[in-house]
C-alpha cells in the first residue's frame, strides 16, 4: 500500500473546496494504514478506539464523501475499502483504476492503463453506455501467496 499521507489527503480536499473533518481523516487514516482493505463494520470497531460512540451513518456518511474525493475506493470482490494508490491529484473518483484483489491475503495493487482505458472508453460508446464507474477488479494470487491447487 502506498496510500496517499493524510497531508496530502488534506491538501486535495482543499483544492476541491472539500473539508477534511475530523470524522474523515481519522476514517481515512484507518483505512490508509491498513495492509488489507478494511470492511464498514471493522472501520466502526476500530473507531471506537478514537472516539466515543460513533454513529453508524456519519461513518457511512465519511466513507462517501472520501470515495467521492477520489481518496478510497469500494472493492466489491471484498466488500470492503481501500485507500487509493495513485498519487496523481488530477483524477477524480471514477478514475479508470485497475486493481489485483489477492484471494489470499486480501492485499490489492492498483494501476493505471491509459490504453485500456481508452479501449474500455470506445467499446462501450459503441454500445451508446454511459461509463460511471470502472474501477476494474481482477481476482487471483499475488507474488507473496502460493497459488491455489
Ligand atoms: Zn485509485
Ligand atoms: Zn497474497
């Protein structure tokens, strides 16, 4: 993971007119810190930690707003989020990531692919579709973890 750091994190929700609140830094600092992507009811366990009582849907709330900002995405194979690994201020909350989902250890790598995405891009204006979201998740076995037999 080489997520963004919260000074940074800060400074592109500034430059969008965006406030980083409390709420939403220690939500994104929670799951920039974490090896694996971290599940809505994990997020709300491990708050607990550093502040009282938190309410269920300001956390649900703060993750909308950070997969809005472009400072997360959702990964629906894990049903969890994850901190965005591209650095690059520029691009917004759809941008055309790809990520390698481990089955095993659940650790992601996240990369850019302008041919790809240009692909993607051609062949759906073929179809006359509206992309809005593509972030596109590949299942299987990173270099860590033994292949499955
Ligand atoms: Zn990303
Ligand atoms: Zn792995």
């Amino acid at each position: 993971m080489s997520a963004r750091s919260i000074q940074a994190a800060k400074r592109l929700c500034e430059e969008r007119g965006l406030i980083f609140t409390t709420l939403r830094r220690q939500v994104y600092t929670l799951i920039a810190a974490s090896e694996k992507p971290v599940g809505a009811y994990d997020l709300l366990e491990q708050l607990k930690a550093v502040r009282a009582r938190p309410a269920p849907v300001t956390v649900y709330r703060a993750l909308d707003f950070l997969l809005e900002a472009g400072l997360i995405h959702r990964i629906d194979a894990l049903q969890a989020y994850a901190a965005c690994e591209i650095e690059s201020a520029a691009h917004e909350h759809n941008h055309g990531g790809i990520v390698l989902v481990c089955s095993e250890c659940k650790r992601l790598t996240e990369f850019e692919d302008a041919a790809l995405e240009a692909l993607i891009a051609a062949r759906a204006a073929r179809h006359g579709f509206a992309v809005a979201h593509r972030l596109i998740e590949i299942r299987g076995t990173c270099e860590h973890c033994p292949v499955p037999v």
